[in-house]
C-alpha cells in the first residue's frame, strides 16, 4: 500500500507538477480534485470561491485540479469551452466578487493523454484566512456563505470555522510573522 504523505504547495504549475498531484491519488486539505466546473454558471463561481477561500486559510495554500474525479484519474468533463474560464484574467474578476483583495491564484490549463485539465494554485491569505465580502449565493435559492463567513478546510471539505479553527488560524498568522 503506498504511504501518502502532504502534498508539496508551491506556486508552480507545469505539467509535471499537474502530473504529481495526479498521483497523490487522494484529496487533502491543501488539495482538491473537480470532475468539472462551469465558471459561467454562478453555482459553479459561488462553490468554488467557498474553496479557494478556504484554501486561503492553509499554511501553504492549495491546488484545485479541474477534469479529475476524487482519486486523481483523468475525466473528459472540462471540456476546452469551459477550460478557456482557467486564465486569470477571466477567472480572478469572478472571484474578487466574493473575495476581499489581495488573494493569490494562478492558473494553467494542460492537456494529458486526451483530457483537458486546469490547475489552480490558491496562494495562502497574508492574513491567516478569507472574509467574504458578498454574499454567495445561486438559484434554488442556495447561499452557500454571507459576507463576514470565513471558510478552512476540514479535512477535504471546505466548511465555515469554527472555535477549535480560530486558534490554530491565530498561531499560524503569529508564526508567519516570526
């Protein structure tokens, strides 16, 4: 059985990082695997603002693979279409409706063995973590968070913190700024 260990959080994103995280084979706090996003549907913005925040609030930050399912294998669902939403140009206005400047996010689209794929490198908030700045919300009515909301990962899901967070949050910021 192979023994996973934390994946490396680097602002790097070539084709072989792409490749490595692949194989991490699972998702962990500081990475996500989507089949698929839309990011001219606002569900698709509003879920994966929640993300990106809450990435924001890990030490090193996180990556978001779009066109794997949970275990890291390629999907034929990002097709080029919705990757061409992957350029920062187009994606950081998206996010910036929800999130409060400054936020680091890069992106970059590759293609392995006949699938699409995007690779978003979440930058860790200079701050310890992300306070909404609007409220996030989609048809259904659904609202997925409110302004003043702060997001972290559990584990593999990104959820509202909580009072066991806000320590470790404050520690973090602390040891940043040492």
């Amino acid at each position: 059985m192979r023994k996973h260990m934390a994946v490396v959080v680097e602002p790097v994103l070539t084709k072989e990082k792409l490749r490595a995280l692949l194989t991490e084979q699972h998702e962990q706090p500081g990475l996500d695997y989507k089949r698929s996003l839309d990011l001219s549907i606002r569900r698709d913005v509003v879920e994966f603002a929640k993300d990106v925040a809450a990435m924001q609030s890990e030490p090193t930050g996180g990556y978001l693979v779009v066109g794997a399912d949970d275990h890291g294998l390629l999907v034929p669902d990002l097709t080029p279409q919705l990757a061409k939403h992957f350029d920062e140009s187009t994606l950081r206005p998206k996010l910036a409706r929800y999130l409060a400047e400054p936020f680091a996010v890069r992106c970059a689209v590759h293609h392995i063995d006949g699938n699409t794929l995007a690779l978003v490198y979440v930058g860790p908030s200079e701050h310890g973590w992300c306070i909404f700045k609007a409220d996030g919300d989609y048809e259904g009515p659904r609202t997925v968070f409110r302004v003043g909301d702060v997001f972290v990962r559990h584990g593999t899901s990104s959820e509202r913190w909580n009072d066991s967070d806000r320590q470790r949050l404050i520690q973090q910021v602390i040891a940043h700024h040492k």
